[in-house]
C-alpha cells in the first residue's frame, strides 16, 4: 500500500511518480460557496492578493501552496490590469524566494490550471506553487539544452514590447503555445527588477486578454514559470520564461493526447503555429 509521501521511480524509463492517495480525499466542488473569496475557509478576512499552504498538497512539508490572484471570484487575468497582475508576480516572486531559501527545496514550480478542462475545481482566479526537493527533469533538460528565446520567429512573433517577447514556439506540443520571456537574460522572477515586473504585468495581461478573444469565451490553459533552481548551484545558463498552453484546437473543442503520441512521445499537433500567431496578433 503506497504512504502519502510515497515517490515512485520508474526502473526503465526513469519517470518519477508521486503516489498522492490522500487527495482522493480532496473535494471536487466547495459544498458551501467559494473558500477563496472574502469571507471563505481559506481567506476570511479582506485582502487583494494571498498565498496559503495546500490543504491536499500532492508533496509533505508545506510545500505546496495555493496562490490567490484577486478578492474578486469573476476576475481575469486581463482584468486585473497591470497594478493587479503585478501584485500578482510581487507575489510569485517573494514565494518563491521564501521557499527557495528552505534547505529541503531544490525548485520552485509557479503555475496555473484555469478551467475545468485542465482540471481546475475552483473558479475563482488562483494559481499554485509546488517546491520540490529536486530539479525535475524537464525544468533539468531545458537547463541542459541552455534554453533562451527564439532570436527570430518571424511568422511565429505575436508581441514584442517593453524588453518582452511572445511567441508560438516552432514545434508547440499543444494547439495553442506560447512562450513568453525577458529579451535580456534574467534568472528568475526574483531577479526582476519593479520595471521588469510592471512590463512582464502589462505583456500578461495583453497575452491573456487575447488568448480569451480568440475564441470569444474563457480560455482554459496551464500556465507554467521556468526559473533558476534553488539547490546553490551556479546555473549561470539560466533563463526565466514562462510557458502557456490550452487543449483546445477549436472554440469548445479539446484536442486529446492519444495512445501514439503517449506511447512514443512524439507527438501531432493540427494547429500551424504561423496561423495561430497570425490569429493572436490580430487581436491585438
């Protein structure tokens, strides 16, 4: 029988597994209203933004967190505006230097499923931050490979401003992909100076806002910061992005991984990432 902080490695393939049975415990839907907004089981005084720690965290030692984006259950990123977005990454960025600094933490994953496509069971806006006590491997392999954005997308740009770029990445796994980083090399959200943050603030909130637009409704999509580990090794190759991906091929329709592409890990995308920038440049 598997414990709650029972981790798993696969002996061939050398996949790590987290075996979490506790959170079949976890509820589904709030019973009783939104513990998320004022008032709730999780903020019951007034506040604009908040972390807390995980009620079902998927890893022992308070090292999952639960971000909250706003007081406001209906909001959206792009709503917000740039003063909310950036308390938003003030946030991301003290966590993870708070975490970070915890001997038993080696990475600290920022991230966001909005939607109950991709899993979300709470509407209201919230993102996550899990610490691990290891780099994991993709994180790892993108630092092996030394990272750092495309000098030239061409077709594939979607905007570029105030020292930010954001494009469809060349071989996109997931119909709608971006990726989104600092045009000069910076190591993590920490490291951002209050320029960087508000200009990163004012790109996300534009980004998000047409992702939303594309398809005339709330998109779902996850939402992921690749940052500099934590474990006091030099990564000096290190460069902060950020990632964002939706299933969705069409307005309500999701494209599901399948036995193929799971099987051999190659994978086939009926998007053309040229034509889904072309989109989202449009609605600028």
């Amino acid at each position: 029988m598997s414990t709650p902080t029972d981790v798993r490695v696969d002996p061939f393939l050398g996949t790590v597994v987290h075996v979490v049975g506790t959170r079949q415990a976890r509820p589904n839907l709030p019973s009783t209203g939104c513990p998320f907004c004022v008032g709730g089981r999780e903020a019951p005084e007034p506040y604009e933004v908040l972390s807390f720690p995980n009620r079902w965290p998927a890893m022992p030692g308070d090292r999952c967190e639960v971000v909250l984006y706003t007081s406001e259950h209906d909001a959206t990123f792009e709503s917000l505006g740039v003063a909310g977005a950036l308390k938003v990454i003030d946030l991301w960025a003290a966590r993870t230097l708070a975490l970070g600094a915890r001997p038993d933490v080696d990475f600290v994953l920022v991230f966001e499923n909005r939607g109950p496509e991709v899993g979300a069971t709470i509407a209201h806006p919230h993102g996550q931050i899990y610490a691990y006590d290891h780099v994991p491997d993709r994180p790892q392999r993108l630092l092996d490979g030394k990272w750092k954005p495309d000098p030239a997308p061409g077709e594939r740009l979607v905007v570029e401003r105030d020292g930010w770029r954001v494009w469809v990445p060349y071989a996109a796994t997931f119909p709608i992909a971006l990726s989104i980083a600092p045009i000069e090399q910076v190591p993590d959200v920490v490291a951002l100076d209050t320029a960087g943050r508000t200009a990163l603030a004012g790109v996300l909130v534009d980004v998000l806002g047409r992702l939303d637009r594309l398809y005339d409704r709330p998109l779902p999509y996850m939402m992921w910061l690749n940052q500099r580990p934590t474990d006091g090794r030099e990564w000096p190759q290190a460069w902060f992005n950020i990632e964002l991906v939706s299933p969705w091929r069409s307005a309500g329709v999701p494209r599901f991984i399948a036995a193929a592409e799971v099987a051999c890990n190659e994978f086939f995308n009926p998007v053309i990432p040229e034509v889904l920038a072309e989109q989202l440049r449009a609605l600028g």
